[in-house]
C-alpha cells in the first residue's frame, strides 16, 4: 500500500529539480532597431493565459515591425549572416507550473514561426529555451520597485521553488500561494500590473557576422562560423495543456436603436468553440406619424460555432438560429400589416455569420458583426392604415412564408469572464 505513495513523492520531486535546474537567460533592454552592429534583441507581448501573438496588443505593432525591417534588410544583404539565434517564451506566475511549461513552449514556438515567415534559419542554429516563470527576473522587478511589502515579497521569492499539489491533479509553486495571501491578496493586486505584466513575453536574439567586401576579389579566404551555437534538441511527445476561458456577455445592437427598439442581448460560452446567444428587440412606439410603424418584439436564440477559438470564443463564428416576432408594421401606405390576432407571431429560423473582435486592452468590451438570413412562416391580417390604427379597417387574412434577411448586428458587448478551464491534451515538441 505505500508503493503509489512513494511513486507520487518521487513524481514529484523530479518536477521540482526540473523547474530548480531551468536556466537563467539575460533580459537586456532591447537595443535600437537602426544599430546593424553587433547582436539584435527583440521582445514581444503576450495576453495573459494567451500563446498566440497578437499584433494588436500594447506596442507590439512597432514591435513586428522593427523586427520585419531587420529580418528583410538580413535576407537582402548578402554582407550580413546570421550565425545563431537564441529564442525563449515566458510566462508570469499565475495557474499551475504545467500550464505556465505549455504556455511558455507555445509562446516560443509563435515567435519563432513569425521570424520563419522571413527568414529561413537552419535548426542547427537554433537555441530555444522555456523558462515557463522566470523568477530571477521577477525578483529583480520587485526590488527596483517602492512596493510597501517590497521586503515580504523578497523573503518569500528567496525561498526558491517548492511544487506542492494543486486542483487537477496538477502543482504550483508554494510561493505562489503565499505570496496571494499576503495582506488578503492586496499585495498581489499590486503586483499584477506592471511587474507580473512584463513577465509574459518572446524573445529572440541574434548572432550576426558581417563580411567585409574585397577591394581586390581574386582570392577569397575560408569563412569560419563566428560563434558555435548548440543545436536544438527535439522534445518529445509528452502531455500538455490547452486553456480556455468562458465567457457571460452582455450586448446591445446599434442597428436594433436606430430602428428605434429597445434591445438587450445575452450569451453564454458554453464550451470551447461553442456559444448560446439570445437576444430580445422591443419597440411600442410609431415612427414620426402613427401611419409609419415597426411594432415588434422579437426574441432569436442562436447556437454559434467557432472555428479559430484560442483561448477565447472570438474571431469568425457561424450560428443556426431561431426566431420569434409579434409585429404591427405600416410604411405610410394604404394597409397596415398585423400578425393574426396579435396571437400569430411570425415562427421560423436561419443561419448567420459573424466576427467579434476585442477593443479593450482587458480583453473585456468587444465589437460584433453579423449577417443572417432564414425563412419564416407568416399569418397576419391587413387593415387600412389610417391616423388612428382602431378606425381602420379589416381587409383580408394573409398566409405566406418569408425568405430573406432576418439578422443584421453591429452589436456592442461586455464580458464577464468566469474560471479558466484547462484540458489536458498529448502534443509533440513545442518547436
């Protein structure tokens, strides 16, 4: 019966030399982009819990940018070889330490695939490293700071790594615990933002060798490699992990209030790559004269797929939706439109597309676009359409079906994300 005990003890002891033995790597300032001596260092930034570069976030823009113009000055100037480059991701200190692993590998393996779209670099000049936290760094931020708990944080930070079992059958580092304890957690707030906040990041440094041209070319001599850079190993196959972060909106269509009806939406992630919306549309009112009206209320459940969902569900989504509309409808014309009764709504469905975007640097309010169409089934009866809608008429009794557009969104939301989730999943090698 103490087999299972001593195998968990020793699992976990050759996690903690794992993350005590990870290497340290120098975090300079990045150097000018115009400075073509020397080695070139680049950093960009990642959304928290996010792997996948996003070119929109803080400056990573200029960023991408300065990066490009060296990468294609390199690949145009045959004077100028890359020797080596040394590539590292990190993570900040939030979720399990086999979280932070993954996130760092896959913050690495982006930075690297974007310097792969200019350049083509053979693997055997290729180092690659993650750190997943990188703690010498962190330590450094908090003593250059005027935390107030400056001395507390240092102490605990100085206790080196200790991994202790977390929810999930996964670890964390007990600092990491005592450090969100602190003063109930106010000193973690104050850590969150700018400290923690510059721990999430890719590197890439280069190696360059510049060959001077000959004023006499008849003999060129033999060029030797500047520097010898080791080669990247493989990683093997091994278990890692995915996360994703459900989200509850609330939205609201611009389109819905210059028809002039009141309207709120709700949606819900329900998991990764799939959502439920429903919103409602209410309007009670006429439009400048009683003989020009769109009365309605209207509900349009939808299911909706994400194809591209990384860590969140947005980007380009499909939907199949449904509908429900009561309505009393003029245009100034000689017949006014009502569902039969006002007990015959309008029933039917379609299908939609879309794309949602964030626009805040909290990942929390976001802009949409949708489109759809859908065939409905229709049974009003058609009044005359005169000033006082009780005056007018009943003129006959009308079935049809509707086929058209019936979705048609510029729809402004807020975001209220709940507990990230994580899934375990086998991988390959981050690289």
């Amino acid at each position: 019966m103490k087999k299972p005990k001593i195998l968990k003890a020793a699992s976990l002891a050759v996690i903690q030399t794992i993350a005590i033995t990870a290497g340290a790597f120098s975090a300079n300032a990045e150097p000018s982009a115009e400075n073509m001596t020397g080695d070139r260092h680049f950093r960009l930034r990642y959304v928290i819990n996010i792997a996948e570069l996003d070119s929109a976030f803080e400056d990573n823009s200029q960023r991408i940018t300065r990066l490009q113009d060296f990468l294609n000055e390199v690949k145009n100037d045959s004077l100028i070889t890359i020797t080596g480059v040394d590539f590292r991701g990190t993570a900040s200190p939030d979720g399990s330490y086999e979280f932070n692993v993954w996130l760092s590998e896959n913050r690495l393996r982006t930075f690297k695939e974007l310097v792969a779209k200019y350049v083509d670099i053979p693997d055997s000049l290729i180092h690659a490293e993650t750190s997943a936290i990188p703690w010498d760094e962190f330590r450094q931020k908090v003593e250059e700071s005027s935390l107030p708990a400056k001395g507390r944080i240092l102490e605990i930070i100085d206790e080196g790594p200790k991994l202790v079992p977390w929810v999930g059958g996964k670890h964390i580092d007990a600092r990491l615990q005592k450090l969100k304890r602190l003063d109930n957690g106010e000193v973690w707030n104050q850590l969150r933002k700018p400290i923690l906040y510059d721990l999430r990041y890719g590197d890439a440094v280069f190696y360059l060798d510049y060959m001077t041209p000959l004023q006499n070319p008849g003999y060129l001599p033999l060029q030797t490699a500047a520097i010898a850079v080791p080669q990247l190993l493989p990683l093997p196959a091994a278990k890692s992990y995915e996360t994703w972060i459900p989200n509850l909106y609330l939205k609201t269509n611009f389109i819905g209030w210059a028809m002039g009806s009141v309207n709120l939406g709700f949606e819900a992630d329900l998991a990764r790559h799939w959502s439920f919306t429903i919103p409602v549309y209410y309007c009670a009112w006429d439009y400048f004269k009683s003989t020009i009206k769109f009365r309605n209320f209207t509900i349009q459940p939808e299911f909706r797929y994400w194809p591209n969902a990384n860590g969140y569900n947005h980007g380009f989504f499909v939907g199949i939706h449904a509908g429900m509309m009561a309505y009393n409808f003029a245009v100034d014309g000689k017949y006014r439109y009502q569902d039969r009764k006002g007990t015959h709504p309008a029933l039917g469905g379609g299908i939609g597309i879309g794309y949602r975007k964030a626009i805040s640097k909290n990942q929390r309010w976001h802009m949409e676009f949708t489109a759809g169409a859908g065939a409905y089934k229709l049974d009003y009866d058609v009044y005359e359409n005169t000033p006082n809608y009780k005056e007018g008429q009943w003129v006959r009794r009308k079935k049809k079906m509707f086929y058209g557009l019936d979705q048609l969104a510029i729809t402004l939301s807020y975001s209220f994300p709940q507990k990230k989730r994580e899934k375990t999943i086998e991988k390959g090698g981050a690289l």
